[in-house]
C-alpha cells in the first residue's frame, strides 16, 4: 500500500510529473488493499507472529476501528479524486488520506 500511495504523494507534491492514468491506477490499488490488513488484527491475533503494531490495537478495540473506518472513507475520496484526472482533485484528497494514515501508525504502530 505504501508504494502506491507513495507514487501518488510524488506526483502531488511535485516530484515526479502528474501522470492521471498512473495515479488512478495506483489509487486502484491503494482502495483494493486497504482492508486487507485489518483482518490480522482481529480477537486473538495478538498472540501470533512477531508485529510492529502496538497492544493497543487489542486493548483499544473501538478507537482502532473508528481509524479503520476514517481511513476506508478517506481512501474513497482519494480515488473519486483520481478517476477524475484532474491534479488539484488529488491534491485535495490525497492530505486527508495521508493524516488518516499516519493517526493510526502513530498511536498503533511501533518503530
């Protein structure tokens, strides 16, 4: 997820050169799969591999999944914006998405 979401950031923030079909394939993507890992933090899932992610994502079952759920809504917009092709769309919708995924490996995350 962070590849692509990254390769959007680039195009945003003037790094690489706006590419619409590029963007809204990596929008794709990051919609696609940022779910998925939500199912490795269920009840019980605390006891398996080794993870980066904090006990509170157990302990504090309510507030991670409120993340979750702001995320999953973010990333929507961040793909409307793409399909529309248009850079500013993207640009609007890319900081909320960004600040959505960064509250939650800030208090969920271990370094």
């Amino acid at each position: 997820m962070g590849q692509h979401f990254g390769r959007i950031g680039a195009m945003v923030n003037g790094k690489i050169p706006f590419d619409a079909k590029a963007a809204q394939q990596n929008a794709d993507v990051v919609a696609s799969v940022a779910g998925l890992p939500w199912a490795g933090f269920g009840p019980g899932t605390e006891k398996g591999a080794p993870t980066k992610a904090k006990p509170g994502i157990w302990t504090e079952h309510a507030k991670f999944t409120e993340k979750w759920e702001k995320l999953q809504t973010e990333v929507a917009k961040l793909d409307a914006a793409a399909k529309t092709g248009n850079l500013d769309n993207l640009k609007a919708a890319f900081g909320p998405t960004a600040n959505a995924c960064k509250s939650c490996h800030d208090d969920y995350r271990a370094r």
